[in-house]
C-alpha cells in the first residue's frame, strides 16, 4: 500500500472511534440503556472500574447510578 492509502484507513478509523464516543456519550447524556447496551459486543464484558457486567446489566445499572 502506498502512504495516501496508509492515512486514509487512519483517518476512518479515527473518525468512526469519535463517533463511537459520541454515542456512546449521547447515550449516556439521556440515560438511554439499550443505545447504550449496543455499543457493547453482547457477549463482552464491560469493565468500568466501578461496574463490571455484561452489556446489558451494565447499562442498565450505569444509567440507574446517573439518574
């Protein structure tokens, strides 16, 4: 591959990590559990430092301790 290839698989992989963010903040933002539950591979394990759970039970909890 050449450089100009080389950066723009760089640039979309960083402009789709900002978007992952975004959702994942907007999510956050207006306590929505299942936008948040799918920003997570269903069978990963999310570890926060403070709650550790699947997905689904994480967003579910996450979102009760924002509220």
């Amino acid at each position: 591959m050449d450089g100009g290839s080389d950066i723009v698989r760089e640039l979309r992989a960083r402009e789709s990590l900002r978007d992952l963010i975004a959702s994942y903040c907007r999510a956050a933002d207006n306590c929505e559990t299942e936008r948040l539950e799918k920003l997570f591979h269903p069978e990963g394990l999310v570890d926060s430092g403070v709650i550790r759970a699947k997905p689904k039970e994480f967003s579910e909890r996450f979102v009760a301790w924002l509220k």
